[in-house]
C-alpha cells in the first residue's frame, strides 16, 4: 500500500549533500511526449489521503474547478496541523514500462525560510514523490517546490535495507500562483539516483505518486496546487 512508502520515506533529518543540476537526471525536459508515445492521465480527484489523518478538517486539501485552470488539487497547511501526504496508486498494467512523469503546479505560500538541505527546516512549498518497489525495498525520488533551498540540490539522502531516498531541489523562490509545468525521465532519474548512473540497470515498478505541502518544522503556512498529471510510457 502507498502509505507504507509513504510512513518509510518522511523525512529524517539526514545530513544534506549537495549537486550540480546541470544534466542531472531529473532535469525538466520538453513537454512534448516522444513520438509513438502513450499517455495515461491520473485524475487529481482520485488522489487520497496515505499519511496523516485520514478524513475530517485535519486533511487540509480540496478539490478546486474553475474556468481558469480547470480541476486541481489544493493544499493548505496550517500550523498546528498534522501532515497530510495525499497519494495515487499507478495501475498495475503500467508500473514496469512509465518512462516520464509530467504535472502542473503552483506554489501559494512558501513555509518561512524552508530548505530541505538544513536539518529542522525541512518545509516546502510543493511535493511530488514518484515511489518505486522491487521486492520489501522501496525507492523514493522527492521533487520540491523550496523556499529558498539552492536550485538542483540533492537534499535529505536516506539509505537503509528497506530505503532509498533523494530529495531534488526542482525549483527553488519564484513568484507565487504562477503555474509551472514539469516533466521527469523517471527512468533515468531512478538510475542516476540510484543505481550510479548505470544505463543498463533495472528499473524496478513505478507503484505511486504522492503530493505535499507542510509547515510543521518551521511552524509557517504553506500552500500549493497541482493538476495536468499523467504518466508517459
């Protein structure tokens, strides 16, 4: 289940390293698919809550429909308030072949000072966690909206026998309520990441996606919104 990956991979405090971004893997590419490619869409109503509480007021997102910008998913962290991570299984019929990930979002508060490269200020504006399985170990790649936290910085790395986990600066500041369209080789990433840059290694199962907004280490508001996922395989 996602909230297993989900109550694996919060956040612990490890001591941030960083990385140039320049070719990293991760990068934002064009939001073209490649030719012949296949799109399967994930409905951001179909996105449910796999850490925190689960129902009530304390699940602090909603979802918006306007003639703007369509349908999307907005989250509004409070201090004081519990985490909410909300979560999407990816089908079984695609988990061995998505290649890239692409989605919209908007940062709308940005936690005071928040920068997942420095222990006890690990907030940000926007999260989206693409979450891999191969066997009982899961492998986790978390793309930030920061704060302030440098641009293409790998933050927050976690590596134990059930556990990987990198945290990528994929934007940092910016001007609120704008939208910003993302797109992520999945599979590269996952190689770069981790399995040293090997091009032949094995990507194991794509089982979710994940989103967050969340203020409770620096005690500050913050907010977001996402919208236009889909999976490219």
């Amino acid at each position: 289940m996602l909230s297993s990956w989900l109550r694996s991979s919060h956040r612990t405090g490890a001591a941030a390293a960083l990385v140039l971004f320049v070719g990293s893997a991760g990068a934002q590419e064009s939001a073209a698919p490649p030719p012949n490619a296949h799109v399967m869409s994930l409905d951001v109503r179909a996105f449910r809550p796999v850490e925190g509480p689960s129902s009530g007021p304390e699940v602090y997102y909603s979802i918006i429909s306007d003639e703007a910008d369509g349908t999307f998913l907005r989250g509004e962290y409070r201090p004081g308030l519990e985490t909410v991570t909300m979560g999407h299984e990816v089908p079984d019929n695609v988990r061995g072949s998505v290649r890239r990930l692409r989605w919209r979002w908007r940062a709308r508060a940005f936690p005071t000072m928040g920068n997942e490269c420095r222990p006890g200020r690990g907030d940000s504006a926007a999260s989206v966690m693409a979450a891999f399985k191969r066997g009982l170990k899961w492998y986790v790649l978390k793309y930030v909206w920061s704060t302030v936290a440098p641009l293409g910085a790998v933050c927050d790395q976690k590596r134990t026998l059930l556990l990987a986990r990198d945290t990528i600066i994929l934007e940092s500041g910016g001007a609120a309520d704008v939208w910003r369209t993302e797109v992520v080789d999945l599979r590269q990433a996952f190689r770069m990441h981790f399995a040293n840059g090997d091009p032949q290694a094995e990507v194991p199962d794509l089982v979710g996606i994940g989103v967050l907004t969340d203020g409770d280490q620096t005690h500050s508001e913050s907010s977001a919104d996402w919208s236009g996922f889909e999976l490219v395989y």
